[in-house]
C-alpha cells in the first residue's frame, strides 16, 4: 500500500513545481496582473509537466514497472506537494505584500460579477448574487490560499488520471 519511492519522487517533483508554481504567481503580480484572477491560469502550467516527468523517471528507474494505480498514485502525490508548496507560498506572499493584493483581487471579482450581472441574477437569483457580492468583502488571505490549494489539487487529479493512463504498462 505505502510505496516509499512513489512518495521520494512526489516530494520532489511537487516542491519544484510548487516552487515554479509560485514564482509564476509572483511574477504576475509584480508584473501588476492580478495572480488569482484570469491571468493566474498560467501558474497551473507547471503542474501536468511535472508529473508527466515524474511518472516517467519512475517508468524509466524502477524497470518500466508502472501499472495504472502506481501512476495515478504518484501524479497525486506530485499534485498534493505542489498544491501544498504553491498555496503556503501564496500565502506567504499575500501576507509579506500586505492587504493590498487581496483587494485587487476582490475589486476585479466584484467588476467582473457587474458585467455578468444579468445571467447571474438570471440563473442564480437576485439574493444568491447579493450574497456573493457580500461574500466577497470577506475574503482573507487564508481564503485565498485554501482555494489555491483546492484548484491545485483538483488540476493535479485530472492531470494525474491522464498520465496515469497514458504511461500504464
């Protein structure tokens, strides 16, 4: 059950791509685009590249031993350690730079639910806009950091579901 190489290889490929991860988050902001808006899809970038490059150094080293359920395994693990790197980065980030980084992020949410207004009242009713609207003057930095690690991980599954297949035996 408990693989001690798969968990050696998640380590280190998901710190470095948790590291590359964040180092793209802080280029973005530094570069004045909002990191955890539209332009921060592209920090999530580095996560299919590494754990197709760890899935194959565990095809290549550990004689091409590598069925579906190791493989999916290890992109999981390469998920979860980028997720956990990137989002306590992130949220290192977000606290070294101050408050400023959260309010950027808030007023372009808010922009952007006043010019979806009408399809959003539409499908999701008047009060479940207010709310969300509400919501949004609440967000802390730790928020942004869970989310990070939410969206991280969730990208990391499909990713990992994908390699897994692809380099199956």
């Amino acid at each position: 059950m408990f693989n001690q190489t798969i968990v050696r290889i998640g380590i280190r490929y998901g710190v470095i791509s948790g590291a590359v991860c964040f180092a793209l988050v802080a280029l973005l902001y530094f570069m004045g685009y909002n990191p955890f808006g539209e332009a921060g899809r592209i920090s999530y970038l580095p996560i299919p590249v590494f754990i197709f490059l760890a899935i194959r150094y565990f095809k290549k080293y550990n004689f091409g031993d590598l069925s579906f359920g190791k493989g999916f395994r290890l992109g999981l693990a390469v998920a979860f350690y980028t997720a956990l790197c990137a989002s306590m980065l992130v949220f290192l980030l977000i606290y070294l730079v101050g408050p400023e980084i959260v309010q950027q992020h808030v007023t372009e949410m808010k922009v952007l639910l006043e010019e979806s207004r009408e399809e959003q009242v539409r499908v999701l009713g008047q009060q479940m806009y207010e709310e969300g609207l509400k919501a949004l003057d609440a967000v802390t930095p730790s928020m942004l950091a869970a989310d990070d690690f939410v969206r991280r991980m969730f990208a990391g599954l499909v990713f990992s579901l994908v390699a897994a297949i692809f380099f199956r035996k």
